[in-house]
C-alpha cells in the first residue's frame, strides 16, 4: 500500500506542542506516548500526532496525545488498531481523514478497530486540521462544525452479502469486501461518536458516518453515535454484524441503511432528525435491483425510536419513517415511530409488498404519533383514525393502503403520545432530547410489547415500545450542537 507523505510543521502558540508525522507502517506496532515517549515531545505538552498510511501488526493510541487522521488511514489484514477511552480522532478537513479497515486476505484476519469508550470518556471523531489542533482550536465538544467536514469509519470484512460472486467493491473507499465467514470480527466499537463526517469523494459517493460492509456477528458495535453527516447516519452492506445502543441524529440523509443482505440484528436505537435537512427514517434493500440474490437483506431491529422532521420534505425525498423496498425484508418489532411528514412505513414495489403479504417483512408493536402531519394521499384508503394509516404499500409511485389490512391487519398498533418529557417536534434542539417515556405511556405497557428474543438481542427483558424503558442511556455521552 502507498504511503502518503506529510511535512512536518511546528508551532508555538502559548505553549510548546509538538507535531508528530506516523507514517504508519509494519514498524510501527506499539503505543504512541507523550513527554518524551516514542520523541512525541519532550516538554510535557499537548501533542499532535498525524497518523497516516497503514497500520500493520497491533497499535495502541494514547489519550494524552491528539491524533490527526490524514487520508485513509487502512488498518490492513492481520492489523489492530486500539483506541483508548477519551482518546481525540481528528479528520483531516482537507485529506478527507478517514478510519478504514480492510477484509481478511488469505490467511490475514480482517483488521480491527478496537475503540475503548466509556460513557464518561467516549472517543471523539471530529473534523480538523493539525494546525487547528496545535492552536488548541480543536478538539472542543461545544465547537460546531458543518456535514461533511470529516470523513468517517468504514469497515470491511468477509462475511456473506449477496453481490453474484459474493464479493464486492465499499462506498467512499472502493475496498473489496464479503465472503463466506458469517463470524467474521472487523473490532470492538464502544462510546464511539462520529461528529460532521460524510465528505464528499466524489459526486454522489459520500462517506457515511459508520459503514459497515461484509462486518460479521465476531464484531461488537456498541454506543455508537453519528451525528451532522452529510450522507446516511449508519449503512450495512450485507454481513451478520449486530448492533445496540446507536444513535443518528441530525443526518443529511437516511438514519439507518441496509443492503446486499445484511442478516444482524440491532436493539436499542434513537433516530432524530433535523427538520431543515434529512430524508428518511430507514432505508433497506435487497440489492439495487431488487433481486432475488441470496442472503435476502432481512435485518432484525428491536426497541427503537424515531423521530422525524415534521415536514413532508427537508431533502430531495419524502420524509417517510420507514421506506422498505427492493425485496427486502427486515423484521422489526418494539418500535416508536413519530413525527415524520409523510408516512410512518411504506412498504415500495411488488417485491416487497409480495414479502409483506407472505408474512416475511414484518413490522410489528409500533406506537406511532405524530405522522402523517400533511393531508394524506387520496387513494389512502384505511379509515382516518385508524393506526393503519400510518402504513402504506407505494406501487408505481402511487401510495395506496389497498392490502395493507390483510398484510398488516393481525399486528399491534398503537396511535398515541408516547409521552416523552421532551415533545416530538422540539426533539432537534440543540440539546440532547429526554426521550424515555413518562408514566402512562402506552410505550411501557407489556402488552404493547413483544419479548425480544434471538442472536444479537442484548436485553431479553425489554418489553416495552422505544428505546428506552426506564433509564435514558443516551444524553451522557452524546453530542447534539447543530452545524454551524
């Protein structure tokens, strides 16, 4: 892999901070220290760190130095990079500093980031230069900063999708990826969050803010938040990774994405949209063309909340909560569903309307409130009041709930206020939005409520509608500043 090559600069400014160039290579296993460990400063001082290149072998970052990302930084087959609790990321606004690891090759595993978060000290991905940083002008938590500043985490790994051939080519990057090793493990992300990532590579090929393409069930994806990106929050390019506890907020795009067969599962997870710039909840296909390859994307979500923008359109699309489409057929259960402009599911296209009808997408125990804020098409059919009319198939570009009843008559569906002590439509404030429900809540009745169940599932004892029973394990390590 080529090295990308960097000038080293010095600066002065109040204090001695010390720039230092990795440029990470098969030598360069071990931690990076201050002081005077590893000649990152001798002086006590803040320092810089620009890493680049590849990481090979097993590195361990230091939280008392700051790290520039310039470029892809490729954690190659058989490679680990750790990342400590409290640790600072800064992505090169101008390099389009991005976290990339690589599928395995041959007898080399797939390489691994390793984040090490904790609520009280998640790790910060963010934009920046290192200058910026030598100045002390980031990292800074209050800063705002604009999508698409930064670049973000891409992970690759071998794990089945369903490309012919069973191989593929990643979004941003242009990695290969997939494979036929279901337990396939890319690393271990806890407390992560993924601040105005999304750039633009080329046009109409953003990074999102994670990706995860072919990551198999052997990695752990765990508090993870990515907010202000200028393209999808979080997308799945097929793989078996699971997933709980994330976070999307504030996104350009959709929330949350699947494709080429993703099969995880994800319980615990917040959508919240900003009403001046999103498209939609959820967006999941099969593949492009809808096709029949093999493993079908069919996903299994539990215990999620979304929040919408309250306007029919705040991007190019229609701000539908659900959009599932091209045969797919996701299976999801245990959900709040409010305030988007224009329906809260739309099941698109006779592929997946027919995977609907044959019981295979499934969208059960939903609360929903607050949707449907504009006049609803003429050919929606179920009776106003209904919970129904929060679904709908759309064929030919026609929205029409003829079927629906027979599709998703047997359900439990709720129409109600979930009663958050923060109100759908102030959810995009600013501040981070207090979203457990209040007592009475039809969100914390049992019966509401399925019991989650099956591989993935971290909390078999959460039966109520959201994600939140109880206990809010979101607003401590969350960021929420809108762009600037």
């Amino acid at each position: 892999m080529k090295h990308l090559a960097r000038k080293l600069v010095p600066f002065v400014l109040g204090g001695l901070v010390a720039i230092t160039l990795v440029a990470c290579n098969d030598d360069d296993d071990g931690p990076v220290g201050n002081g005077g460990n590893g000649g990152n400063g001798g002086n006590g001082g803040s320092n810089v760190v620009v890493l680049t290149g590849d990481i090979r072998g097993t590195r361990t970052l230091s939280p008392d130095s700051i790290y520039v990302i310039e470029g892809f930084l490729e954690v190659q087959p058989g490679g680990t990079l750790i990342v400590p609790a409290g640790t600072d990321l800064i992505s090169d606004t101008n390099t389009r500093g991005s976290i990339v690891t690589l599928a395995a090759v041959g007898d080399d595993p797939s390489g691994r980031l390793v984040v090490q978060g904790t609520a009280a000290a998640p790790v910060i991905f963010r934009p920046g230069t290192a200058a910026q940083a030598a100045a002390g002008l980031v990292p800074a938590q209050a800063e705002s900063c604009d999508r698409g500043e930064a670049g973000g985490i891409v992970m690759h790994g071998e794990a089945p999708i369903n490309p012919l051939g069973g191989t593929a080519v990643s979004e941003g990057v242009a990695r290969p990826f997939g494979g036929d090793n279901p337990a396939d493990n890319s690393g271990d992300i806890q407390y992560l969050v993924i601040l105005c990532g999304g750039v633009k590579v080329t046009p109409d090929n953003e990074i999102n803010g994670l990706t995860m393409a072919g990551v198999g069930s052997g990695t752990r994806v765990s508090f993870v938040q990515a907010h202000l990106i200028a393209d999808d929050g979080f997308e799945w390019f097929g793989g078996t990774v699971n997933g709980d506890h994330l976070v999307s907020s504030g996104n350009d795009d959709d929330a949350f994405d699947c494709d080429f067969g993703w099969n995880g599962t994800v319980q615990f997870f917040v959508a919240v949209q900003d009403p001046g710039l999103a498209n939609r909840g959820m967006e999941c296909d099969n593949d492009g063309n809808g096709s029949d390859n093999a493993p079908i994307t069919e996903p299994t979500m539990l215990n999620g909340t979304w929040i919408g923008t309250g306007v029919e359109r705040a991007n190019s699309e229609t701000n539908d909560g659900l959009y599932l489409r091209r045969n797919s057929a996701p299976k999801i259960n245990n959900v709040i569903i409010s305030n988007f402009g224009n329906i809260g599911i739309v099941v698109d296209g006779s592929a997946s309307k027919n995977q609907a009808m044959t019981g295979n997408l499934i969208v059960d125990h939903a609360l929903f409130f607050n949707n449907l804020r504009l006049a609803a098409p003429a050919n929606l059919q179920v009776a106003q009041g209904d919970p129904l009319t929060n679904i709908s198939f759309r064929l030919s570009g026609e929205y029409t709930s003829t079927d629906v009843p027979s599709a998703f008559g047997g359900g439990t569906y709720i129409e109600g206020d979930p009663l958050f002590p923060t109100p759908v439509s102030n959810a995009w404030s600013g501040a981070c939005p207090n979203l457990v429900p209040g007592a009475g809540s039809p969100a914390l009745d049992a019966a509401n409520a399925t019991t989650p169940s099956g591989p993935g599932v971290v909390d078999g004892s959460a039966n109520y509608l959201g994600a939140f029973g109880g206990v809010d394990w979101m607003c401590q390590w969350t960021l929420w500043q809108q762009a600037q």
